[in-house]
C-alpha cells in the first residue's frame, strides 16, 4: 500500500533551485527587515526535525497567512519547509544578512 506523506508531493509539486533560492532569499530579506532574524535561527534549529508538521501546519494556516502576506505562494513554502536542507539554507542565509547587518551597521 502506497502511501503519500504530503499533498503537494501527491499533486507532483516540485521547487527548481532557482525558485527555491528565490523562496529563500525572499523569506530570510522578510525576517531580516522585521529584525526576526535571530528568533526565526533559533526557531528553525530547535524545529528542524519537525520540518515535515510545519510544512503542513502552513497548508492548514493558509487562508489567515494570506491575509497578512498577500499573494505569497504558502504551497511553495510549504514544500521548502519539508527539505531539511532547504531549512539549513535559510537558516545560513539568514546568518548571512544578520553577519552583513551587524558589520556595516
């Protein structure tokens, strides 16, 4: 018996790199900006091995995250979220723009 562990992996859904660098670049820019940088590391290193339930804790969640984000593709970011190598990109990332920040600031 087959079994799918996500619903967007059931409906074939995929991030290229260049979309999932694009992804992660806007979402580190985003939590860097509201000065989230450093809570959103902690968050994500503590939550890393619950990746997969926080993808699908945004499916659940996507109608009230669109009335804050807008047009933002909550399916793309859920599928991001299941990677764990994605995850430690965004976390490196978000490294990246607090190391910038706290050296030209």
């Amino acid at each position: 018996m087959w079994i799918c562990h996500s619903w967007e992996r059931c409906a074939g859904m995929t991030l290229g790199t260049d979309r999932r660098d694009q992804l992660i670049d806007d979402l580190a820019h985003r939590l860097d900006s509201w000065r989230l940088a450093t809570p959103a590391i902690a968050f994500l290193e503590v939550h890393k091995p619950l990746g997969f339930l926080a993808s699908q804790t945004l499916l659940v969640f996507q109608p009230l995250l669109r009335l804050f984000f807008g047009s933002v593709s909550v399916e793309e970011y859920s599928t991001l979220l299941e990677d764990a190598s994605s995850v430690e990109r965004v976390i490196c990332r978000l490294e990246e723009l607090r190391e910038h920040g706290a050296s030209s600031g």
